[in-house]
C-alpha cells in the first residue's frame, strides 16, 4: 500500500469504512470502565453526592463513560432511570421549560407520566394561558348634559305657572315681570323638550323646511352622518366606553420556585416505581457562556432542598423519594471559555471555583498515552481501510500527526482524522499518489491555507522516502489536479500574477521551487505575459538576486532580445526606463555599443503624419534619459537617437537641455519651425508639457530676428490672457526675460504688460499657487518694468523670505539674467509703489550694495515716503540724508502738506532733536511746528490723540520739553479734552488719564481755567469715578487747584475725601495734596468739618497702628479736633 497504480487499467479501489462520531461500545484504554464503575458505587451507596463532575477535553471519551454507565445500571437490580439532556440540541431555548419538557417525554417514554395530567402545569409554565374580562359603560352626550342641566331647572319654571302669574299677565296695568313671569316660566318648564327636539332636528338629513325632502317620513325616520343607524336615545346616552381588563395568568418568566415545584413534583411521579433517577447534563461546555451559566443556575435550581411532602399533581400519595443524582461531563478548558467573561480573577480561577462549589465528587478522564493512542489509531484505521493497512502505516501516520502540536490526543481527535484520511484516499488511489503522502496532506491540511507554497515546500515530515515527487503530490492534492500537472498549476498562474503584479514576496519565493525556470522561460516566450510585464520581471529579477543561478544569463540575453523586439519610439510604459537600466547594468562591456545602437533605432521618432499608440512622452522622455546615461560609457559614433517630429523634440527638452549639449540627440527641424511650434503650443495649454526647458531650446535654437520679434509678441500676448497655473506661463516670462537684454521689441512688450497690470496679476498668482520659481521670475520682471508688486498670498514679505530662503538667489540670479537694476532709485521706487516691499528692497540692497552713492532725490518723494528711504539706509546714515534733504527746495511745503502724517512727524522729530547739525534749520523747525500745533491741529485730532495714543501729542510734549515752556495750546485742546469727560471719568483707562493731563498741562493758564472746573462740575454731578485714587492721584493739586473744588468744598469733601480715609493708599493720597485739600476744607462747613475731625481722631477699632497714625497726622496737619 506504499504506492498506488499508475498509468494502465482502472485500479481497484481499497474498500472504506467510515468511522462514527459516538460514543465507543467498549472501552479500549480500561480508564472509562474504571471511572464508569467509581460512578456506579457512588450511585449505589447513595450518600447525598448530588452532582459528580466528569471531566475530561472533548473526545476524550466522557460519553463513552456515561454510556458504560448505562449499560452497567440496566444489568443492576435496582431499577434506576437515566435520564441524558443534552444542552447544546436546545440552545437558546429557555432553559427551564426546555429542561422539564424534555424530562416529562421521559417520564411519558416510561410510562411514568400523562400528558394530560401536565398539561395545566406546563402551560402556566410556558404562559399560555390568558383570561380576558371586558365591561361596557355608556357616557353622556353634550346633548344629554343640556338636558340633565334643563331639568334642574323645571321646578323653578314650574313655580312660575300658576293662577296668580296668569292673572297678573291678563291685567292691563302689569309691570314687565308681571307681563313676562308666566311665559318665562312656560318655556324653562319645556326647556328639556325643546333641547331635545332641536338636537333632534339636527339630526334630520334634510333641514330646509321649504324642501319637499322636510317633510317626507324618511327625512324623519333617518338620521344624517355620523348618526345612521342610532337610537332616539342616542340624543342622550349615545357614546359607549369600552374598557378591556385582560388578567394574564403569567408572568414575564415564571419564577424559580414555580418551576423547582413543577420539578420535584415529576420526581415525585418518577419514584413511583421505586426508580432511582440519575440525570447526565450533556454539552454543557459547547453552549455560548451565557447561555452555559443560565443553564447550570437552571439545573442547579431544581435540586435545592427537600422534595416537597404534599400528593403529587397526578394523584396518590407521595413515595419516598431524594433528590436525583446528576453528572456533568464537562471539558475544564472549556468551561474557562464559558467564564472568560467574568471579573473574577480570571476565568481560570471563576472555572475552578465553579467546580468546587459545584461538584461533590470529581472524577477525570485521562488522555491515552502515547502507546495506548497509536494503538487506538491502529485500531481505528483498520476499521476504516480494512485489513491491507499494516501496522508500518499506521505508525507513520501517527508519527505525523504528532507534529501537528496537539497537546492532547482525545479518541475524537482520532476518528476524525482517519475519515479525513479515508475521504481523500477514496480520491486519490486510483491517481497513483502514495497513501502516507495523502495521510500528511490530510492531517496538515489547515496548514496550506495561508500559504502553500511554503507547507508545499517545507513540510515537517519527511516524505522523500516514500514520495520521492512528494512536491508535484502535494500539489496535485491542494489543487485537484493530476500530479504530472500539478507543477505548471501550482507555479504558472502566480508567477504570471506575481509579474504583472509586481509581487517580490511571492517571485522571491517561487525562485526557490524546482522546475522555476522552465516555467519563467515560458513566460518570456508569452507574447501577452512580456506586453505588458516585461518591466516588471526585469525589476522583479533584479531584486531577487539570480544572477549567481546557472540559468540567469541565457535568461537576461532571452528578455534583452525581447526588449530590442519591442516598439520603444511608441508602445512604451512607464518602467521601460527602469528595465533599460536593469539591461544596461548586466550587460558586457563588449555587448554594450550594439545594444544602444540597437536600442536607439528603435527610440528613433518619425516626422509628423505618421499613426501613433502613444498617450503620453512621459515614459518616452524617461527612457531617453536613461539612455543618454548609458551613452557616455559606449564609444560606437553611430549611436545616436533621431527625433524628426518638432512636437516630440520639443517635449524631450527636459531631457536635452538638462544633459547639457549632446551629439546623440539629433533632429532635421529648422529654428523657425520651432519658435512657431512652440507659440502654438504654448497657446493650446498642454499642462503636460516642460514649457520652461522647451523654451531653453528654442532660445538655443538660433531664430532670426523676425522670429522672434514674432515670438516675444505671442508670447507677451499668452501672458496677459493666461494665468499664472497655466504651464505655458513660465516659459513666456522666461522668454521675454531673456529677449529684453538685447531686443527693445521685448522691453516694450514688458511695459505694455505692465501698464496694463497684467504682469502684477502673473506675480499674485504664483505666489497663491506657491510656484516659488515663476514667482521669482514674474517679480523680475515688474521691478525691471517698474510694475506694481503685490505681496505673497496670506503673508508679509519678511514671513515669505523666511518660508522661502532661495527665493531671494532666484530672483537676483533672474535680474541678472534680464538686466541688473538693484541700485537705490530702483529699490525706493520697488519700496515705495509696492506695499509691503521693503523687506524685499531691503534684502537686494543688501545682496548687492551699490558703491557710487545714493544718487539724486526728490524731496517730496522722501517726505511721501520717508520711512520706505530710511528703512533701506543704514541707521548711520539716517539723520545726515535728512539734513541734507531738508534744505533742497519746497521741503518745508511738502512736509507742511502732509497734516502731521507718521511720515511728517518721524521727519520733525529727526529735525528738532539737539542731535540736528544745522542749528539754523532746527530753530526753524521749531518754531514752524509751534505754529502749526496751534493753528493746523483741531480739536478732531487732539481728541484722537488722546483716545488712541498716536505720535502727535509725543512730538508735542517733546516740543516743549526742548523749549523749556509750554504751548499754550488754545481752544481746540479744551473742545478736545470737553469731549472726553465721560470716559475720563467713568473709565479706569490709565493710559487714556495719563494722555488727558498731558494735554491738559500743554494748555494756556486761561484755556485751563476754562477747563478744568467744568470737570470739577462734572465729577461731582456724576457722583462716582472709576478708581477715583488713581484718578486724583494722576490729577494731583493740578486738578484740585486748577478745578477750584473749594468753591464747591462739601460736596468735593464727601465725594473725594471722606472715602479715602478707610485705606492706606487712601491715606496715602491724602499726604501727598494735603496742601491743597486743606484749601478745599477750609471751605467747607462746620458740621462737615466736625464729621471728618470724628473720622480722623476716631479709633475703627481694626487694629491698624499705621493707619491711625497717618489720620492723627493729617488731624494735626489740617488742625481737625474732635
């Protein structure tokens, strides 16, 4: 049985006998019969061992040992009734009602039990039974309640219908209740007729008395919708509320003790024969936990406590009875599945727990030994294949199935595998495959799933012995497929998606397998499998690392012939420059000229006209790079790659220009042919193309000046109607760039463009698009063509020139290249016209300082721009350029026009200052920005001086201070300081105070005057200042004196003074203008005067030493006694 037929006649199979999954008829090991027997005497002795755990993993043979429990207690003289439940056929049943049906069927299978004596019980158990009781109660109408309401009113009615009232009535001399009482009477007496007659008669169907319809008896015999078919009463009492009460006999689970009842009542009806009851709980441990635990808490349940002395349900009196014995079969590991949940300790712990608590007697069922198991198999395998399987077999097949890692071997474990054996031995015999090699595919068939090619490759069991083909058998196996076959079965297909897919792992792999390259070298010779992965395999190859293997280099000369074969001007995909340089780098030196030659015919471009696959150069351009790389190392002069087609020369610019001048590149097109190639091109707006290197060759190309003039006026054209994302764009900027050195046809082209503001709109794109390079290029241009430059998108210069460090060597190397105007007048033009520019101006006066001085100014322009001209100095020579500017003509009228602008007052205070050489221009200055301040300044400006803080007040102060005397500002300054009376006061603005005295103290003595007692007013009309210490700190005797709050002494006292007495800072503020407060005092009235002498002298009682010595002194100070 080594080997089976093959070839010739149908062999004969081997007979197959497939084993069963149940439990054994004998006990081959002896452990279950001992253990069954230990069971039986524990049974016998009946000493109260209600629950015996038999554990044991699956297939150990547990039910082997229950049904040997049987077979034992059927030949015992004691009647005993086995009764098995198996768990796992009523999952998710409830596990009660499931329990106790399957327990009353066989009660009834012994004829221990009825149906109908159950039947009540088990359906209240199974709640089905229900009672419904339904009451009817009519309701009132509206109509009914009028009526009921009416006929409370009939005996006021009725007293109102009597003689008297009919005689009063009758009498010519009646009042209006005497005319009146007896019909009033009549009608509430009729009052429930007339009610019910109305809602009657809105019933009717017709309601028209003027219809013939009216007064047809159906009209009256009907009512309308909704009222069809009603009765009269209906008027009243026509509604009926229907109420349900349903009584349920159930509950929404019967309780514990319902079904422990139930229970022990059948164990009442089991023992009437005197049966004793052992219960076997199977497939506990295959349930989901969950459902396991619910279960055993069920069973565990129903045998807690005594069995219940009253009549059992079925009649007679009760037999002596105990409670049942139950065995549990139950695998250990399992059950630790059942807790994995829990949160216990882990579910190891909870499962031992379970068991402790739950069994009174353990018993275990141990695993064959190692002998006792390969016997057993031994065994199992004859029965299955019969009488021709020797031992030697058997042995082996047990040898394998050791080294699948099982910890345990359960007689289970056994019987399923030698089916599996015998399933696929049916199958295979007749082929010719040795059986072992069929035992170790069926044994190890879990592991070829995830990846074959290694199980296939490395199996742990050595099958060269008695397979010496084991490779091609296990393949034919895996895949169903004849052995002979199996080989270009198992590799061909996932070489070939290995190869379009680009897949190392699984090429590296197949390149250890026997017979790979037979199976490579048919795929070379695949015309579909070369089309498209040809690339792939050279890379694929490349990384493997075959080169050492003796079929490597007829190999690489088979794929290089099919490279040569292939259309490398067309067809080309976007490896082929990567499979040119895996070639290239494995070919002989002396291989290597005719293979550029070669290569290079094939990459040779036609002229127009004729048909192309091509979708893209890309590819093309890529492998010509490649190729020009190699070219260097070959000296064949024949080499060279013809392109005759403009439109393909041009799109391998990227390729020429870059590689500098070469001699293999060649092409018949002439310059003006390329100049208006290129012009139409950059017009169609082929983001695809290079446009900036295309535009390199054609500026090498050599065109005549009529070209292009005809070029720098298409391409000033595409500038102003393309954006800036268009590819073309760059390469017209660069053109006309490099055409304005030398032709004045491309300068004008740039100042029409800048005229027009097109070249400012280029620039602001780029910088939005982040195209660093067009932006430096475009920014050239406008400072060259003294265009407008906006700042980059979303940021200042100084930020841009941070993100972008190269940008500034760009743009100097493209001002350079387009002609160099980095010299002052250019950079203060760049500065003053272009917001935001001077870090830029700054950078290139930096980069390229110029040596032969500043050059003429205009000095209006520098008053404008003052600021952008000092900022490109350096702070050495600031303050001389201002001197020198200020004595050039028309100076003073520029500066005087600006009204006091940041440029302006920067401007005066660099000429007022001391450090000012001339001391005829600085007394000038001053005396002309004393003027001004009075005459020019309105109260507008002051206002906002002192709101905002702006640099006038400074230059102001400042003013001043050099003089040594005030300004004497007038009746502007006093509008402005009116006009901030509210906030002054009401706002704790430090800086906005500190700015207010500060003009204050720059007013005349009589705008003063004016001033501040209106302030005293308004203070004290208010009555609150925000933070008024500092407030009166910060005015000091300036307020006071000048506010004149004497004259309003009481009211200054309360408001100003009397709240400062209750803190040191308080106190504080009271010492430093003691003086001027005491003027204020001396003013005020006695009584207030004795309230704060009180307040100065009196003891707070707050313990503050310091603050009582500083009201004693100013007690003393402003001579207050109590």
């Amino acid at each position: 049985m080594s080997r089976g037929t093959r070839g010739g006649a149908a062999p004969q199979r081997t007979p197959v006998h497939f084993l069963r999954d149940a439990a054994a008829d004998e006990d081959f090991f002896g452990s279950h019969a001992r253990v069954a027997d230990a069971i039986i005497s524990i049974v016998d002795a009946d000493d109260r061992h209600n629950v015996i755990g038999l554990l044991g993993p699956w297939g150990s043979g547990k039910s082997t040992v229950i049904k040997l429990i049987e077979r034992k207690l059927a030949e015992s003289a004691k009647p005993t009734l086995l009764f098995t439940y198996d768990a796992w056929l009523h999952q998710s049943d409830p596990p009660r009602r499931a329990f106790l049906e399957r327990f009353l069927a066989f009660l009834q299978s012994h004829s221990l039990a009825t149906e109908d004596n159950w039947k009540d019980a088990m359906d209240v158990l199974n709640r089905r039974v229900e009672e419904t009781e339904t009451t009817t109660t009519p309701t009132l109408t509206i109509a009914g309640y009028l009526i009921l309401l009416s006929l409370l009113l009939v005996p006021f009615g009725s007293s109102f219908l009597d003689a008297d009232w009919l005689r009063k009535m009758m009498t010519l001399h009646r009042s209006a209740l005497e005319a009146w009482g007896f019909p009033f009477g009549a009608t509430i007496t009729l009052l429930p007729v007339l009610i019910t007659f109305s809602f009657y008669f809105l019933w009717r169907p017709v309601r028209c008395i003027f219809s013939g319809a009216f007064w047809t008896r159906s009209n009256w015999t009907r009512h309308r919708p909704p009222h069809e078919g009603q009765s009269l009463l209906a008027i009243i009492a026509n509604k009926q509320v229907e109420r349900q009460k349903n009584r349920v006999v159930r509950t929404p689970d019967p309780t514990t003790i319902e079904f422990q009842t139930t229970f022990r009542e059948m164990l009442v009806a089991a023992a009437r024969g005197g049966h004793r009851l052992l219960i076997v709980v199977d497939n506990l441990d295959r349930l989901p936990g969950a459902e396991a635990i619910d279960m055993w808490t069920t069973i565990r349940s129903f045998f807690l406590g005594a069995i219940p002395a009253a009549n059992p349900i079925d009649g007679g009196p009760p037999p002596p009875v105990a409670l049942p014995t139950i065995i549990l079969p139950i695998d250990t590991h399992a059950l630790e599945r059942v807790f994995n949940g829990e949160e216990l300790g882990g579910s190891k712990t909870v499962a031992g727990s379970f068991m402790d608590k739950t069994f009174d007697v353990t018993f275990h069922v141990n695993p064959p030994v190692l002998s006792e198991w390969h016997a057993y198999l031994a065994k199992l395998m004859r029965e299955a294949l019969g009488a021709k399987l020797t031992d030697q077999w058997s042995a082996e097949v047990g040898r394998i199935f050791e080294k699948r890692n099982i910890r345990r071997v359960t007689p289970r474990d056994l019987n399923r595998m030698v089916n599996a054996i015998a399933a696929l031995w049916l199958q295979w015999e007749p082929v010719g495959i040795p059986f072992l090699t069929v035992a170790y595919y069926a044994v190890m068939r879990d592991g070829f799933d995830p990846d074959y090619l290694r199980a296939i490759n490395s199996p742990v069991f050595d099958l060269s012995e008695h397979d010496p083909n084991w490779q091609r058998s296990l393949a034919a196996l895996h895949f169903g497929v004849e052995p002979k076959t199996s080989l270009q079965i198992l590799l061909e297909p996932e070489l070939r998606a290995a190869i379009f897919n680009c897949n190392h792992r699984v090429f590296e792999s197949q390149v250890q397998t026997k017979g790979f390259e037979q199976v490579l070298l048919g795929q070379i010779d695949t015309p579909d499998t070369m089309e498209g992965g040809l690339a792939n395999l050279c890379e694929l190859l490349d990384q493997a690392a075959v080169d050492e293997k003796p079929w490597a280099g007829f190999t690489w000369r088979k794929i290089r012939h099919v490279f040569l074969r292939s259309d490398l001007a067309d067809a080309v995909d976007e490896k082929a420059a990567t499979a040119f340089k895996i070639l290239v780098a494995r070919l002989p030196t002396r291989e290597l000229g005719n293979f550029l030659r070669e290569a290079g015919e094939r990459m040779t471009i036609p002229a127009p006209g004729v048909a192309t696959r091509r979708t893209s150069l890309a590819p093309y351009r890529a492998l010509l790079a490649a190729w020009l790389d190699a070219a260097p190392r070959s000296a064949d002069p024949a080499m060279q790659v013809m392109i005759r087609d403009p439109s393909v020369f041009l799109d391998v610019a990227s390729v020429t220009v870059r590689s500098g001048p070469t001699p293999y590149i060649k092409t018949s097109v002439a310059p003006d042919i390329l100049t208006k190639m290129y012009a139409e091109r950059a017009f169609a707006g082929n983001s695809d193309r290079i446009y900036i290197d295309e535009a390199t060759l054609v500026l090498q190309a050599g065109a005549d000046e009529v070209a292009l003039a005809d070029l720098a006026d298409a391409m000033k054209s595409l500038i102003a109607s393309h954006s800036a994302d268009q590819a073309a764009t760059e390469g017209a900027v660069h053109i006309l760039g490099s055409l304005r050195t030398a032709h004045e046809f491309a300068r004008q082209a740039l100042t029409e463009l800048s005229n027009a503001g097109q070249l400012s709109q280029r620039v602001n794109e780029a910088f939005i698009l982040e195209n660093e390079r067009l932006a430096a290029r475009l920014t050239a241009l406008c400072i060259l063509a003294g265009a407008s430059l906006p700042t980059p998108a979303n940021m200042s210069w100084d930020e841009y020139l941070a993100k972008n460090s190269n940008f500034v060597g760009m743009l100097d190397a493209d001002l350079r290249a387009y002609g160099d105007a980095a010299y002052f007048g250019r950079l203060a033009h760049l500065a003053r016209y272009n917001d935001g520019a001077r870090p830029l101006a700054e950078v290139l006066l930096e980069r390229r300082r110029i040596s032969e001085g500043l050059g003429p100014v205009d000095a209006g322009e520098v008053v404008v721009e003052i600021s952008l001209y000092l900022d490109l100095l350096p702070e050495s020579d600031r303050a001389q350029f201002v001197a020198d500017v200020s004595g050039q003509p028309g100076f003073w009228e520029h500066l005087y026009a600006r009204h006091f602008d940041e440029g302006a007052i920067m401007i005066l205070r660099m000429v007022i200052g001391p450090d000012h050489q001339h001391a005829k221009a600085r007394r000038h200055a001053r005396q002309t920005l004393r003027t001004w301040l009075n005459a020019e300044v309105g109260a507008t400006r002051w206002e906002q001086e002192v709101r905002n803080g702006d640099p006038l007040l400074d230059l102001a102060a400042e003013l001043g201070n050099l003089e040594n005397r005030p300004l004497a500002l007038q009746d502007d300054g006093v509008a402005a300081l009116k006009d901030l009376f509210g906030e002054l006061a009401g706002n704790a603005n430090h800086a906005l105070r500190t700015r207010w005295f500060r003009l204050a103290h720059m007013l005349s003595a009589k705008a003063r005057k004016a001033l501040l007692p209106d302030l005293r007013d308004h203070i004290l009309a208010s009555g609150q200042i925000a933070d008024p210490l500092a407030f009166l700190d910060m005015g000091g005797a300036f307020l006071l004196t000048g506010g004149e709050f004497a004259a309003r002494a009481d009211e200054s006292l309360r408001l100003l003074v009397m709240p400062q007495l209750h803190s040191i800072e308080g106190l504080g503020w009271l010492q430093r203008d003691a003086a001027p407060i005491a003027r204020v005092i001396a003013k005020a009235s006695q009584p207030l005067r004795n309230e704060l002498a009180n307040a100065l002298t009196a003891d707070p009682g707050d313990g503050n030493e310091a603050a009582r010595e500083m009201r004693a002194a100013l007690a003393g100070r402003w001579k207050l006694m109590a």
